[in-house]
C-alpha cells in the first residue's frame, strides 16, 4: 500500500487508553485518515493535533471507515461499543474490516466474530504483545488471526503499529497465544515479587541479584524492568493490575475448559484480586511486590 492509499484509507479507532492513544498516533504518522471515539473526550484531543477527527460515539466513529479497531479494556465493554446502543456495528459498512486488538479472551472472542459475521463486517483477531513503551514505537507484535482475503488488506495497518504480524489461523487463534503468553507474563512478575523477598530475607542486597538476572540466560528483560520499579516502589501504570489480572483470570478459565489447571497461576491470583479489592487496581501491575508473600 503506498502512503496515496493510505491518505485514501479511513481507520475508526475505538478505545484511546494507554496502548489505544500510541497506536493511533503511529496510525496518523503513517497517513491514515483517522476517526477516534474514546469514552472521556479530552483523551483524543492530543490526537486531533496530529490530525485525528473527533467522533461522538462508536457510531460516528465507524461513520464511512474502511477498517476499524477495537481497544477497549475487556471482551464486554468491545461488545457494548460494537453491538449496544450508538454502536460501531450500526454504521460499519458490509465488506468493511474490524480490527479487535483488546485482551479479551477466547469466548469473548467466538462471540464477537459472530456479532461481525451478522453485520457482514470481516473479523480479525489481533492481540497485542507489547506494553505502552512498544506501541509508541511502533514494535508491538501483532498476534493474528482471520480470513487469508483480508491480511494484504490489513497489512499496512498492521505494519504501522507493530514490528511484526504473526497470522497464526484463523480468528481466535491470536487470542488463544495472548492468553498464553500473558501467563507466562504475570507468573513472570508475581515470581520476581517473590525473588526479591526471599533474597532480602536472606539478608542479602537484592540490586545483586538483579545484577546477576541481568546477565544470566535464567533471566528475563521484563522480570529485571519490572523488579526496578519494584526496589523504586515506582508504581505508575504501564499496564495495571487491574488488565494483568483479567488476563490471569480469563486464563485459568480457559486452561480449565481445556481440562487442565494452571497451578502456578492459581497459586497468585487471590491475593492479586485482593491487592486490587485494596485499592491497587489502577497501578502498574508491579504493584503485587507490596503485597507479596506477606
Ligand atoms: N497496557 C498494556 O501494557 C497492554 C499491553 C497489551 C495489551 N493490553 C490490552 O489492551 C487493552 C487496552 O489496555 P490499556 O492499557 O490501553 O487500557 P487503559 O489505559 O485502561 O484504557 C482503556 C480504554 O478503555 C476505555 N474504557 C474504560 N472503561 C470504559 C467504559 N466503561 N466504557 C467505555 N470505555 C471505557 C478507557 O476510556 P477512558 O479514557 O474514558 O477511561 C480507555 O480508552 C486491554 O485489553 C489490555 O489488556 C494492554
């Protein structure tokens, strides 16, 4: 697609959070025309700088766009801003493509593409790897799923937000790896929480031992970010505790329809809901530090 094309394609972005605001900036630094809607307005104005249009709900957002994406917190709030009054579905063209990048969980995901297919829109299934940092740069990964006919199509809107498109089958294949991956990622962080507990228990300094994570194959670049900001009780949101555990959630739920059970996961996620029944929900997910192995 070339940036002529681009000018001439109308992207409906639905959602500008954390990740949604950063995804459509390099959507119109890229020269696509955008149309965003976002539930507290003053969150799009940063994007009408560069170029975005306003819209007044998903319906006028959807208004003429030739592709739409979805980047709302969770599987029911996407289906209310798709399918509920004033939504996107009631004005999305037939033949017209949505994107639905939210972690929202493989059931949430069957019932989605069922609401598209009743509307003749083409459903896409694509997840995102990567947090806030990654989709201001643009190198998020694009965990895919949908119809071989669309992906040239979508590629370019892809390529503008993510270093990489992974078309792993079709739509909920992409869910079904997000869910995989942010399991390995909140045992990841609830696990780093743990290691530096023991080791200042163990009266040893725990800058060490992220020196020696840092260096080591054992280690991960996540884990030691992470654990940084742990020592720095820096607990600004990146991706909070709230989202993290929605994912452990929808995770141990599809790991139990699948028939087995996450131990590891479900060993954490009480005292994660408790941490966020205390007030933590809206942190960084880091946050669990605080809480852990008290
Ligand atoms: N943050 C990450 O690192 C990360 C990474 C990969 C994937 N994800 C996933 O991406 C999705 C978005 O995450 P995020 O971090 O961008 O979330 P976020 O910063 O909390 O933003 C959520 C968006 O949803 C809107 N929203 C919240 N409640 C709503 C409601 N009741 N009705 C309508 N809109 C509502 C918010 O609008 P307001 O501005 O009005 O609050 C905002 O636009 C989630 O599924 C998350 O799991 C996140």
């Amino acid at each position: 697609m070339t940036n002529d094309t681009q000018s001439k394609t109308t992207v409906a972005f639905v959602g500008t959070g954390r990740m949604g605001a950063p995804m459509a900036t390099r959507l119109l630094k890229a020269g696509f025309v955008v149309r965003v809607w976002n539930r507290s307005p003053e969150r799009v104005k940063p994007l009408v700088e560069l170029g975005a249009i306003a819209t007044s709900s998903p319906a006028d957002a959807a208004t003429g766009a030739d592709v739409l994406v979805t980047m709302l917190p969770d599987g029911p709030l996407v289906g209310a801003a798709m399918g509920g009054p004033q939504g996107a579905l009631d004005t999305l063209r037939r033949g017209s493509v949505w994107l639905q990048m939210s972690s929202i969980g493989v059931e949430w995901t069957a019932q989605l593409l069922e609401l598209a297919d009743h509307h003749g829109v083409v459903f896409v299934d694509a997840p995102v790897s990567g947090s806030v940092g990654p989709a201001e740069a643009g190198t998020l990964l694009v965990l895919a799923g949908g119809p071989e006919g669309v992906r040239s199509q979508v590629a370019p809107v892809f390529d503008a937000m993510g270093r990489e498109t992974m078309w792993l089958g079709e739509a909920g294949a992409g869910s079904k790896a997000k869910l995989v991956l942010n399991n390995w990622l909140v045992g990841l962080v609830e696990s780093i929480a743990e290691t530096l507990h023991f080791t200042e228990a163990l009266g040893l300094d725990p800058e060490l031992i992220i020196e020696l994570l840092e260096d080591a194959p054992i280690g991960s670049p996540y884990a030691v970010a992470k654990a940084r900001q742990m020592l720095a009780a820096d607990f600004a949101p990146s991706f909070t505790l709230k989202l993290a555990s929605k994912d452990a959630d929808l995770a141990v739920a599809s790991a139990r329809s699948a028939g087995i059970d996450l131990r590891v996961t479900n060993s954490f996620i009480d005292a994660w809901h408790l941490a966020i029944a205390n007030g933590h929900g809206d942190e960084d997910l880091s946050v669990v530090y605080t809480n852990s192995t008290s």
